[in-house]
C-alpha cells in the first residue's frame, strides 16, 4: 500500500528514485554505518553518522540522477548506477549529453574514484539494477532474478545466483571478512517460497559450500546477515517475527515479535557486536531486541532443545514450543515478555513470544537504521523525507530518548539544523563542489584514505 515505491534494503539502505522526496533519490549507510550516503538528480552527498556531519557534496554533470550509491567502507573507490529510464544502449552516432545520459541507465553499474574524479570501470547487465554491495574482495550485483558475484580487484564474473525474485531488501552481503580464506556469505531468497539460500565464499570469489534455510511458511520480504556472516535475521509479508537462523547449519535460533498486526518491515539491522537486532516498520516504530542474553548455537541447553522441537514436531506436545525462541532465553535477556504469560500453554505463539526492550517513534515511517558506531546503545534513523535521528536506548527502560535530530535533504544543505542559531550551521556543510573543481586544503583527505 506504499506509493511513494519505497524499497529498503538489507544493508540499510533505501531507494526512492521512482518518486523521489525533498530531492533524495537513495539513503545508504556503508559497511560499518560510520557515513551514510545520498543519491540526488544532480549527485551523491557524503555524512558522517556521528556525528553528524556533511563531508562531501559532489556534483556529476549529465548524470540524470543518481539512484544506487555504493560506497567501499570510507575509502574512495564508490560504485554508481542511474536513476533515469531504462534505456537500450547508445548508438554510435548519439553523442555528448545524451550519451552521457545513457550511460547513467538503470542497467549500468559504475566505479568511481573520488579522489582522481574519475570513472575506473563501466558494467553492463541484461535488466535494471536492484542493489549493489561491496566488499574489500567483491562486489555483488542482483538484477530481477540473478545475483552477479564479481572479483573486485579485476571485475571479473566470479559466480551468479539464481533466485526466485530479487529487490533490493532481499540480498544481504556479511561485511566483515573471517577465517584465514577471508570467508564471506551471500544470502537472497531460494527458488521456493519463504526458504533463503546462503552461499559462502573465500575471498576472491570462489564459492566453497550453500546452506538452503527454511526460513517462513509466507514469502521472506527482508533478511539481514550479521556482520560476520554467522547469522541471518529475516521476516516475512506478515512482519510479526522476525527470525534469526544459523547460516551454517539452517537452524532456527531465535525468535521476536514486532508487534501483533501485520506490518511490512523495511529495515533489519545487526550491532557490531550481534548484541542487538533493531528493526523499522510501516507503523514508524524502531524496535530494539536484544540477542546476546538467548543462547545460541553451540550450548548444552541449545542442543537439547533442538531435539525436544523435532520431537514435538514428530509427534503433538501438550505444550508446543515458545515462539519466543525454541530455546529458553537466559537471565541476561531483557526483552519483554507477555504480561499475561500464564496464558502461554492456551496460545503460545502470542503470550509466550519475547517482544523488543526498547522503541522509538519517527515521523516517517519510510525509515532505515544502523546502529552509532561511537555508541553502540544510540541508533541512527534516517527518513525517507530527509530527516536524521539519534536515540538511546538502555536496558532498564522501553522508551528511547532522542539526542539529536537534523535534515539531510538537498533544501537543507546549508541549514541541517534550522532550530539552532545561524552561526551553528557552518560547522556541517561544507561548500559543494563539481567535478573537477578543487577543494580546500583542509578538506581534501575527506572521505578518501
């Protein structure tokens, strides 16, 4: 019912370039969530998250638009791919804006350096772009129905996924490299409804092994894998639970509800330390669960339980398993429960469900979000019409409070913050500038390394 065809992706990101708000075609964190990027008609604009800060304005002539910005981590090398109509290649003869304007189609994927102002590589594929993600060995690219896995070093074709159906929440990519064979882990849905597959590879590209997850009875809308790749959080077109799956074995680990409505949820994002799971949905509600205090896989009580579900399965309990999780959570464990839990053997997938410790309430509800990386107990939400939020969150109460609050669309470009007094505003907008254009001394190591 959303038309404004807003599309989150797992990696915290959104996409707005079919009806774009207050100039923002695209909203992305990058790997770590330490800056989040802005796709606009003109460009991109580079943040720091926090704090919050403009770093960088750039400005590509003849772009029509940018609708997918992929940035590397902090380092200068950043992927691009168009916002205008899909368009059949150029033919010899057009030239000059034209031209130029189709190489920014839905289809092409671009690398960009930054720091020399220069397109390094140029990327054709056979239908419209739906994500990008990049990692220090690939870079992945999904179209409507194939995943492209590419060697970053040389963009060499690597392996590609088939798949059901592919937009942009439904691929997740892990961002940190582990194990000497710098290991990484590619999830999207199968060729079933509601099961997931995840495959791992070493570092430059060659896949090693897949794991196919029965992951919901419905259609799985969005799936987010942990920073290491060990675990992958989805939830279905109900967005009542979200479900977090061991991506080495397939098992069901836990499970949380958002709320007892249907939702869409738009957003799942992990912490640095796959402590907390936050996750935003059309009811403009961040909800913050907590996951170390469950046990996971690996503990005497997690094995026990395991066979105790196959057991009920195999043959009807006088008690069915919590949805809260097969697997008792631990006295660490501060999500909430059901204050009427007593009702748990009558209905136990409400009363007997762990529900989020913490929430906060945005007033768009076309909203993704990271965890701060300064402060894992802050998040950060950025709105679809160019709002940015930070808010804490403790484990002793369920209401965040916010700490911060500034604009990021283009119409406040040089006043982020127009609450605070004037001579504020300079200390987070430095001047835009074009390609080509110098930059101050003080500037010009930013965001490049």
């Amino acid at each position: 019912c959303d038309c404004f065809a807003f599309i989150a992706e797992a990696a915290a990101a959104m996409e707005l370039r079919e009806r774009p708000v207050n100039g923002v075609l695209y909203v992305a964190f990058n790997q770590d969530s330490s800056c989040f990027v802005v796709g606009t008609a003109t460009g991109f604009r580079i943040f720091n998250t926090d704090p919050f800060r403009l770093v960088r304005t750039r400005t590509i002539p003849n772009c029509g638009g940018l609708g997918l910005v992929c940035m590397l981590w902090r380092c200068n090398a950043m992927a691009l791919c168009g916002a205008g109509n899909d368009t059949a290649a150029a033919p010899a003869q057009k030239s000059g804006k034209r031209r130029e304007r189709l190489r920014f189609c839905p289809r092409r994927v671009m690398v960009w350096d930054d720091k020399k102002e220069t397109f390094l590589a140029d990327m054709e594929f056979p239908d419209t772009v739906k994500c990008i993600h990049m990692t220090k060995h690939a870079m992945v690219v999904a179209v409507e129905k194939r995943i492209y896995v590419h060697r970053l070093k040389d963009l060499e074709l690597t392996d590609h996924i088939e798949t059901l159906q592919v937009h942009a929440g439904l691929v997740s990519v892990s961002t940190q490299s582990v194990g000497p064979d710098d290991q990484m882990a590619v999830t999207c849905p199968g060729m079933q409804s509601g099961k997931l597959l995840v495959a791992f590879y070493r570092g430059m590209g060659e896949r090693t092994r897949s794991t196919v997850i029965n992951a919901h009875e419905s259609t799985v809308t969005i799936l987010s894998l942990s920073p290491d790749g060990s675990l992958v959080a989805t939830a279905s077109e109900k967005g009542t639970i979200i479900r977090v799956f061991d991506t080495d074995k397939g098992m069901d680990l836990y499970r949380f509800r958002r709320g007892a409505d249907r939702a869409e949820i738009y957003c799942i994002a992990w912490s640095a330390t796959m402590e907390y799971i936050a996750a935003t949905s059309d009811k403009s509600t961040i909800h913050v669960f907590h996951v170390a205090g469950n046990e996971g896989p690996g503990s005497p009580s997690f094995a026990q339980n395991q066979e105790q579900d196959e057991a009920q399965t195999a043959q009807p309990a006088e008690r069915p398993v919590s949805v809260a999780s097969a697997h008792e959570p631990s006295e660490m464990n501060v999500n909430r429960k059901s204050k009427a839990g007593f009702m748990a053997t009558l209905m136990p997938k409400y009363f007997a469900s762990q529900w989020s410790f913490a929430k906060f309430r945005v007033p768009d509800y076309r909203c993704i979000c990271a965890f701060s990386p300064e402060d894992p107990s802050c998040i950060i939400a950025l709105c679809a019409h160019g709002q940015y939020f930070k808010a804490s969150f403790s484990k002793e109460s369920k209401n965040m409070t916010q700490e911060a609050r500034f604009y990021f669309d283009e119409e406040h470009t040089e006043n982020p913050c127009p609450w605070l007094p004037q001579e504020y505003h300079s200390t987070f907008a430095p001047a835009p500038r074009a390609v080509g254009e110098q930059a101050p001394e003080s500037s010009r190591d930013v965001p490049a390394q």
